[in-house]
C-alpha cells in the first residue's frame, strides 16, 4: 500500500475512537489511507453554515465547536467533539450542505477524506455501509435524547450526560476510576444545556463541592465517575 505520511497518526486516532474501533483492522487501513491533516489555529473557522459539507472530519487533537446563530442573534452549541469524534458523515452520504458553523476549540487536528472517495470506499466495501448507518443512527438517538433532556431534565442530570457523553466521544473509559479532563468552558455548556451561564456555573459549583468534578480553565474533571454515572442515569450517548 502506497500510504500517506499522515497515515499512522490517522490509524492510530481510528483504532482507539468508539465510534471506528471495532471496524476491522483492514477497513481501518483503508480510511486512514484516504485521510489527510488540517491543522486549525483556536477559533478559526473550518465550515460555514450553508456552505457545502463534501468532506467526513475526524478529530485527531483539540476539538470541533459546533453551533448555529439564530436570527435574533442567539447562539446555540450543539456540541464540542473532541478528539476521535468525527463530523460530516451525514452531509457526505445525504445533504452535502451544513447547517451549522464549525470552528477549532484550541490547536486542532483533523483527518479529512473526501466525500466522493469515501463514498467509493463504502460500495467497495459494503459492510461499512451498515457501520456508517450505524453511526447516523446513533447520532440521531442523541440528538432526540438532548431535546428530551433539554425540556424536561433536571439541571445536574443533563450536566453528567453531556459530560460524559463528550468523554465517551473522545474514547475515556467513563466506566473506570481514573478522573477524566474535557475541554470544554461554562458559558458553551450553558448554550449547549439550555441554561444561562449564571445556572450552570451555580450548579458545577455544587457538583465540584461534592468531589464530582473539578473546574479549570476552559477544562472539566470529571473525578467521581460512578456518582456522575448515577445521576446522568442509563441514557449516555458518545458525541
């Protein structure tokens, strides 16, 4: 195989992200062979909503910060994936238009590959196919998850479950004792929940007093995983 210099750092990020490591080793060779690095400054923008989507994204370090602006000027974030997360899958298979502008949470790194090859790769190998369709599923699932808890669960619940969920996205095991530290800052997990900051701060505040996290500088901990565990409740999606 005639591979990319980009190739083992793009392999290595697949191999440990949940959402492709249990693709096989020989699928996994492939899409890291069609993959190439984009380097982004913090906040520099990587999509524009409304502009075309033709390219899946896979983040190798740093993160995406996914949000839209309404017409009244409000922002809302839907999200911040982190590294081994991925973004444009559906726009590639279906819309090729986003609706969402897309700018690097810190120095990032991304595997790009492009639509058309991707696509190609997928009916060579159709089993990835029913891999790809389970990835948009499950993304459906989250998003009708985050409506639901945005309308109707309590504060700290929906906390836990997008922190973790982000966390389970990057590949931690949310399942283990080791605590786990998101790049992430109060005022985005605010417009992510539907709360002010004012709420939110109140409320990580309570949860760090607690020993649940720990709050930093554009950083959660997450330390006490098995509590967060009890109150996020059995629902977790990875982002």
């Amino acid at each position: 195989m005639n591979q990319r210099p980009e190739f083992a750092r793009i392999r290595a990020q697949l191999g440990k992200s949940l959402h492709f490591r249990d693709l096989r080793p020989t699928d996994l060779d492939a899409l890291a062979e069609l993959g190439r690095i984009r380097r982004l400054n913090d906040n520099e923008i990587a999509s524009a909503a409304g502009r075309p989507q033709e390219e899946l994204w896979v983040v190798l370090a740093g993160g995406l910060r996914v949000s839209t602006v309404t017409e009244s000027g409000d922002e809302f974030v839907y999200a911040i994936l982190g590294p081994g997360s991925f973004y444009g899958l559906g726009h590639v298979i279906g819309t090729r238009t986003t609706n969402a502008d897309v700018r690097a949470f810190g120095p990032t790194e991304l595997a790009v590959m492009e639509g058309e090859p991707f696509l190609a790769l997928l009916d060579r190998y159709p089993r990835l196919w029913r891999h790809a369709a389970g990835l948009l599923v499950r993304r459906l699932s989250l998003a009708m998850s985050v409506v639901r808890d945005v309308s109707v669960a309590p504060l700290d619940q929906r906390i836990a479950r997008r922190l973790l969920g982000q966390a389970m996205g990057g590949g931690a095991d949310i399942n283990g004792s080791a605590a786990i530290e998101l790049r992430i800052n109060q005022s985005d997990l605010g417009r992510m929940l539907g709360a002010s900051r004012s709420r939110v701060n109140a409320e990580l505040k309570r949860m760090a007093s607690q020993g649940l996290l720990q709050i930093g500088y554009r950083t959660l901990t997450l330390v006490d995983l098995a509590r967060l565990h009890e109150i996020a409740g059995p629902e977790v999606f990875a982002f």
